[in-house]
C-alpha cells in the first residue's frame, strides 16, 4: 500500500522553509524544503528540526507568484468518516506561507485569491484527506488500481501517485512537490463532502443483529470548476461544469461486505453560457454545430472510458432557454448513441411539470422509465459468495445541477440501499425501509440533505433548494419559504460576489497559469450600488410627499385660491412625479447596463463565455485547442484571447 507522513513538523528560517515528518527519528531525516524566494523544492536527507518547529497536518502544495512562492498546509482538521477503517479528515484551518519579498499589486490580489481559495470557512469549504486512504477513487476503481500497483516492481511511493486526477483538487499546487520526488509529503485532496452513519445496529429479517454503516463522499472535479453563472456547459475539451461523482458506500460488520454505488452530475455538456446582467434570469446563449458536437463527444468519450455506461437523465423544464438546451442535448445523445456508441443512454424528465411544487411521488414515473439501466448498471460489492461490478452510472442534471439534481440523487440512492438490504436478507422482500428501519431511514434522507446543501454552498454560494424534501421527505410551506430566502441569497452573491470567487478557483485549479513577465492589471469594477440607493431614496421621498402634496392639494380646492390646479399640478409633480419618473430612469439605467455592474472574472473570462470565445476563435480562424490534449490535464485553452464577457 502507498506510504504517506502522517504528521510533520515545519520550520520557516527566512524564505526557507523545512518540511519532516513528526515522528523521525536518529540524527537525519527525509526533509522537503522549499525556497519561497524562487519556488524551488528540494527532497534530501537533513538534520533533524530543533524544537521550535511547528506541527502541521498536511501539505496542500505550492504555488508560484511572480516574485516568489507561497506555501499551503493544513495546521487543523476534523475527523468526519472512517472508510475501510482509515480515517477521514476535513480541513478545518490552513496556513498560506509567504516569502518575505515585495509583492506588486497584482501578485497581492493573487495571493488575497489563493488563501480565500483555501480558506475552510469560505471557498475552501469541505476540503477533505486521508493517510492511507486515497479519497479521488471510488471501492471500485480503489480495488483495481491497488491490484495493479501489488503486480508493479519498484518502490512505494505515495498517494498522490495513484489519485484520479480528475478529482485531485489540490493537484496543480501539489505538483512540485510530487516533481522534486516528495510523493510522501503530499496527499491527494478532495473537494466535496464527507458524511456518514456510523455503526448502526439493525436487526436481520431472518433474525440477529448487523452493524451497517452507511457513508457518502462527494468528489468535485478540478476541471472547470466555478461557479453558478460563470461556469455553465462544457469547455472545449469537453469538462463540463459542476461536475461531481457520488459514491454511496455501505459496510456492514465492520467492513466483511463493502457495497458501492456511483453517481455523477454536471452542466449540459454543450457549449452554452448564462452571463449575469443583474437580471434574475440571464439570457441563454447556445453554440450549436461542430464545436458543440466535439465538446460533447470529448465529454461522454472520458465518461465511458471510466464508467463503461451512461444514463443520463435530463431535468430540465422542456419549453423556454431550457426546453431549447434540453433539445440540443437529446439531439446530441441520439447523434453520439447511432454514431459512436450505444453505451449512452438518454431520458428527459421535466422535473416541474411532472411534480410540480409539492407533488414528488410522481418521482416513481422516473425510476419507472430508467428501469432497465438501474437493473443494467446494478453496484458494486465485494465480501459476498458473488463479488460485482457496477456497470454504468447515472448522469443526473437540471440547469444548475443543484436542486432537482439532489432530489433525485437521495430518491435513487434510497432505491439502491432499500435493494441492497432485501439482498442481503436485512429486510424482507415487498418491504420498506421507512417500514422496518425508520431510524436509517431517517438519518439517510438527513445525510443525503447535507450532501446537496455542501455541493450546492460550493458552486451557488447557498446550501441547495428543496432540501428541505430531501432532509424529511415531505415538502412544506417552510420548505417553500426558505428555498425562496435562497434564491434571493443566490441572485445577490452570482451578480456581486462570484466573480473574485472565480478568480480565485481559476488561480488554484490551474485554469489561469501565472506569467512572471507579464504584469497582471485588474479593472476597476463598476457598482449599481449607487444609482440603486439613490433610486430607492427618490421612491422614498415620493411616497413620503404622496399624503402631504394630497392634503395641499385638497386644501387650496377647498380654499378657492387662485390658479389652483397649476399650482396642485406643479406641487404633485415635484414632490411625486418627478421622484418617481428619477427613480424609474435610475432602475432602467442599471438594466440596460446590468451587464457592466456585475463582479466579474477577470483571469479567464474566455472560460466563462464559451460562446462568445468560439465565435470569436471562428471569426479570427484560430483553431480552438484540440480535445485530444483532454486526458485528465490542465484545460489549456487559448487564454490571451480577450473575450467580451457581456455578450
């Protein structure tokens, strides 16, 4: 099994800084040091580190600046699962490093980005590691790649050897290190969720007791990673957006009998963008044609090359901007399904018309109609006479991949736990789970709730609307309130918070690659704060003068005064008409230029404009990066090219 440090001990001496693991022993030790100066990383033997080292956790990596480099670690986590009996910690403080140099401008709001994008309390919520437990793979992938690494010759190196790259959050700051040959130091990182019922005692149908233990990790991918609004799709080597793999894990008796089953969601994979203009619903803008066609072909490509099938299954409302994306989608489905391969299959299901606000049983009619590829795909399990395999997942989406994603996620994950129990003979055929374990029950829709709301926190800024059906299973007025609490929450952070919380995303997932000889320069940002408050004080002061100018005007009628009605008419319209007809013109003045007064990204806008970028990329005859450069890298598209971001 790879090896990694379990604790280390830092010493910051100048801009260098040594790196041990806590528990070495005798006059020398493996050591890491990092020159926080010029970046570099050096892996040696060293005298052991003096008594005024630090203990830290974990190291998150290392991140390049113009003038120098900065150190990530973690120096406090929490315990929140044991899986396969290692346990599983979330990052709950982080410290960032830094030379004692002078920063530009530029390389201050870069390294204000890097520790925001690593801050637990704020982007970098959830952000989870184990030991001896590589967490970017699912039991299954675990069991093979651990099969093959027992066939290899050679040294044990560390986790970060063998992670998935597609989940490996922390990847682009761990790769120096990995390159200097610290594979020991580093541990693959994942962004997500970690949640568990541990060790619940359950009796057996047939009689006895059985501990089960039943877990969910949420891996979140590194590429196009973003948020709401300006991370919509897919880019052109086929990422699609928001997309996150979810592993339901069940182990009974302290892990004799480990069961797996695996879902994904992400954005449409086509080229679309939704551009916030301050409107509540931004306009939909999308690409059809052969770009569209490649980025989708790229996506399902990598998709059953790692999952062997896939079922998506599509939620979006079929009339309006997303009838017309769900379209595009079934066009293309049929297209890859005749033309390349039957492994994908595709079924729509408009979530609001068939349930409307509160009616979620008509959710039967969906497990009704995938049926087949439920009973095709079945899951993986390992500890029973007839070991399986899971053949095929679930892609599950609506527009943001959030909401009515995470309905239908906890409703087909229940499905699958309820099977696995009649299976293995924990409850009878033709019964329930609310029926014989309403404890489990209970707490499964509870996790499945705080799943939803961290992988909705992660990309919309709140935690996930309808949750509150997901958490107890029936729909409520209260649930209605606050879903609509949220939705005001999320317009507010999307139009005037996202756009440096993409910058900071696009910095630390590698999308914007820092160069030393270029000089960074950031727009100043314009704000419809202003024209609003002065919109908001005219409508005030038209209100307040609304019963005063009423009660004059009334008065001089009933006095009889001379030129009574120019004199009333000039007094409503200056104390009423004329506020409001300001107020009126201010609020139309911010709409039309909405889309100049949101918080916009300013490292990779080509990424958050696909279509705007294509078209430009198609007008100039530049040919858009290739897709056969996708296998689990960096997404290197053409970021010199200057995008308007407003279209």
């Amino acid at each position: 099994m790879a090896t990694t440090h379990e604790s280390l001990k830092l010493l910051v001496t100048g801009n260098m800084v040594a790196i041990q693991p806590a528990n070495a022993k005798g006059q020398q030790a493996e050591t890491l040091s990092v020159d926080l100066a010029t970046g570099r990383v050096m892996f040696n033997q060293a005298p052991l580190l003096g008594a005024s080292a630090q203990k830290v956790l974990s190291v998150i990596g290392v991140f390049s600046l113009k003038a120098g480099a900065v150190l990530a670690v973690v120096t406090e986590a929490e315990r929140v699962a044991t899986l396969y009996g290692q346990p599983v910690f979330k990052a709950t403080a982080t410290r960032v490093i830094k030379p004692d140099v002078n920063f530009d401008s530029g390389d201050q709001r870069l390294l204000g980005y890097v520790s925001e994008a690593l801050n637990p309390s704020n982007i970098g919520r959830n952000l989870c590691f184990a030991y001896h437990l590589d967490l970017t793979r699912t039991a299954q992938s675990l069991t093979a790649v651990l099969a093959e690494q027992q066939q290899q010759q050679g040294g044990r190196k560390g986790l970060a050897a063998g992670a998935d790259k597609r989940f490996f959050w922390n990847r682009v700051l761990a790769q120096p290190l990995l390159d200097a040959g610290g594979d020991k130091f580093v541990l693959p990182m994942i962004l997500g969720f970690v949640g568990q019922i541990l060790g619940l005692q359950v009796p057996r149908s047939a009689g006895g007791q059985v501990t089960v233990t039943v877990s969910l990790i949420a891996r979140r991918s590194a590429d196009r990673a973003g948020t709401r609004h300006w991370r919509r799709g897919a880019d052109f080597q086929g990422f699609a957006a928001n997309f996150v793999e979810t592993e339901q894990l069940v182990t009974l008796d302290d892990g004799k009998i480990v069961a797996s089953y695996v879902q994904c969601r992400g954005s449409i994979p086509l080229l679309w963008s939704q551009i916030p203009n301050i409107k509540y619903k931004p306009p939909t803008r999308l690409l059809e044609g052969q770009a569209s066609s490649e980025a989708f072909d790229a996506h399902f490509d990598a998709l059953i090359e790692a999952y062997k099938g896939i079922c998506c299954v599509n939620l979006v409302n079929q009339h309006g901007s997303e009838g017309l994306l769900e379209k595009a989608f079934a066009k293309e489905a049929r297209r890859y399904g005749s033309n390349k391969s039957a492994a994908l299959a595709y079924t729509a299901f408009d979530f609001h018309k068939e349930c409307g606000a509160t009616s979620y049983a008509r959710l039967s009619v969906l497990l009704d109609k995938i049926r087949p590829e439920y009973e095709h795909y079945g899951q993986f399990m390992t500890g029973t006479p007839q070991e399986k395999r899971q053949d095929g997942v679930f892609r599950i989406n609506c527009i943001d991949c959030l909401d009515r994603t995470n309905v239908v996620q906890g409703v087909l994950g229940r499905a699958v736990l309820q099977d696995l129990l009649v299976e293995l003979g924990i409850i009878s055929k033709g019964q329930t789970l609310a029926q014989t374990l309403p404890q489990l029950e209970s707490r499964f829709k509870v996790l499945w709730a705080d799943h939803g709301d961290a992988i909705s926190q992660q990309y919309a800024g709140t935690g996930a609307l309808k949750s509150g059906f997901t958490r107890t299973g029936k729909r409520t007025l209260g649930g209605l309130v606050d879903d609509g609490v949220k939705s005001v929450v999320r317009y507010y952070l999307n139009n005037f918070q996202d756009g440096l919380k993409q910058d900071a995303l696009d910095l630390v997932s590698g999308a914007y690659r820092v160069k030393r000889d270029v000089k960074l320069h950031f727009q100043k940002q314009h704000s419809p704060v202003a024209p609003l408050l002065l919109a908001l004080a005219a409508f005030v002061y038209a209100l307040s003068n609304i019963t005063h100018t009423a009660a004059i005007v009334s008065h001089r009628l009933a006095d009889g005064l001379h030129n009574t009605a120019a004199s009333a008419g000039f007094t409503l319209l200056r104390g009423v008409i004329a506020p409001l007809l300001l107020a009126a013109s201010l609020l139309a003045l911010v709409q039309k230029n909405g889309s100049q007064l949101v918080c916009k990204p300013q490292l990779c806008p080509q990424l958050a404009n696909t279509v705007a970028h294509a078209e430009l990329v198609k007008a100039k005859q530049v040919v858009a990066p290739s897709v056969k450069h996708r296998a689990g890298g960096l997404a290197d598209v053409t970021g010199d090219t200057e995008v308007d971001i407003a279209k």
